[in-house]
C-alpha cells in the first residue's frame, strides 16, 4: 500500500525560515535581521530525509494555507492576535522554494491543516499520514504524525475532540470556547457524553447561546472532504 504524507507546509517553512534567522549588533545600538535561506533549505532537506525514513513513507505532499481565510466571515476576531506579526526573514523565499520543488497543494480560503483533512479524507490515496504538530489535526481520523510518533485517530475519537476544541476554544487562533470551561471539566462532560447537547448544555449554564457554541464549533472543525464543495469550491459548513 501507497504512503502518502500530508504535510503542514506553512509549520515547516515557518519553523526553518525562523531557525536560521540572526540578530546582528552593528554597534551604537543599531540592529539588523539576516538569514541564509540556503541553510534552512538544507535543513528542510534533511528533515524530509529523516521524515519519510521514520514513516515509512513512499511519498508526500505539501500544503499552504490561502491568503484568505473562510473563518474570518464567521468570527472576524479568529487569529486577529497574529495581526501585525510579522513571518521570518526568508519564509517567503523558503515558502517558494517548496513550491518549486515539490507537489504542493492551496485551496482558495482554506488554512493548510483543511487541506491536509479534506486530503486525507477523499478517499484519492491509499494510505495517508498527516503530519502536523498542530492538535487540532487530532478532529480528522486516520494517521497522524506528531512530536515523533505515528497515532491512529479513530472517527469516534476525532469527532470527540472536536467537541472538546469547541468547549475549551483555542487562544492560539483567538475562538474562546464556552465561558469557565479548561481542559479537565470538558473531558468530564464528554467523558459522561459526548455530545453536541453537552456542549450546547454547557454554554447555556454559563450565560450564552446556541448559536454561539454552533459559531466556535465552526471554527474548531478542520474540514474533511465531505465539508468541501468542490464545484464551488467553497467550505460547506459545520450543522449539528
């Protein structure tokens, strides 16, 4: 059987443009930023040598997230503490390189962890690993690769977390949850049932609505195949 590896282009860019990025003091307190993008490109290399080794892999793909962002129509407040921060010195540079190089996959208004779930979810490939070190790939069943080590998500598990992000938000990319809800008490809830009512139960006790909790749900779901209409091409978004 086919291994294909989804990877999280905008982490991996990101996370090599940023390595290789220096301080330099020029003295009489000036400072600049300088970067080798030759060197993050030959990390990059190596880090796919050792990636495709560790799992067993017989090929990969690259995803990016799009300029725009369908989340943003739904809670214009989603990611706006990124506003204004700025990416390393050579991303764009080491971003394009990928491109350049590899199979390399954006989809219009799409973040790249949607592009690894609606991948990984079509049914196109054999076999797929996402790899990502974001948790929130744990709502998209199938194989995931994370801080070293191969986990299968169930549907019934990635279904369940995500009704857990939907309870506990996600200061990361700026969706609250449900008000007074962490880590322990949603397991709780869920642990007892897990449920859209649970959830709804449990934003009503704190004060809000339904329709809340239905628009933090929307941001919390990673799309799979079956929440992307291809002729449309637009996201077909999330009903209990």
């Amino acid at each position: 059987m086919k291994r294909t590896l989804l990877i999280d282009g905008d982490i991996v860019a990101y996370r090599y443009s940023s390595t290789v990025e220096r301080e330099v003091d020029w003295g009489d307190d000036v400072w600049s930023l300088w970067s080798d993008a030759k060197e993050a490109k030959q990390l990059i290399l190596q880090y796919l040598d050792h990636l495709v080794e560790a799992t067993a892999a017989d090929d990969f793909i690259f995803t990016f997230s799009s300029k725009d962002n369908f989340r943003k129509t739904i809670y214009p407040e989603y990611k706006h503490n990124r506003k204004g921060v700025r990416k390393p010195v050579c991303y764009l540079v080491v971003k394009n390189w990928i491109e350049s190089l590899y199979e390399s996959i954006e989809m219009p208004g799409l973040e790249g962890d949607d592009v690894m779930g609606i991948l990984a979810t079509s049914g196109k490939y054999e076999e797929t690993v996402i790899v990502s070190e974001d948790k929130d790939m744990k709502t998209i069943p199938g194989l995931l690769w994370r801080a070293g080590e191969m986990e299968l998500i169930t549907e019934e598990y990635a279904d369940y977390y995500h009704l857990y992000q939907t309870l506990v938000g996600d200061a990361t990319d700026g969706y609250k949850g449900c008000k007074g809800i962490g880590d322990k008490r949603a397991t709780a809830l869920l642990t007892e049932d897990p449920s859209w009512e649970t959830v709804v139960t449990a934003y009503e006790k704190a004060g809000q609505t339904e329709e809340e909790a239905l628009v933090q749900a929307r941001l919390a779901k990673i799309l799979r195949a079956s929440d992307w209409d291809a002729d449309k091409q637009e996201p077909i978004l999330w009903e209990a």
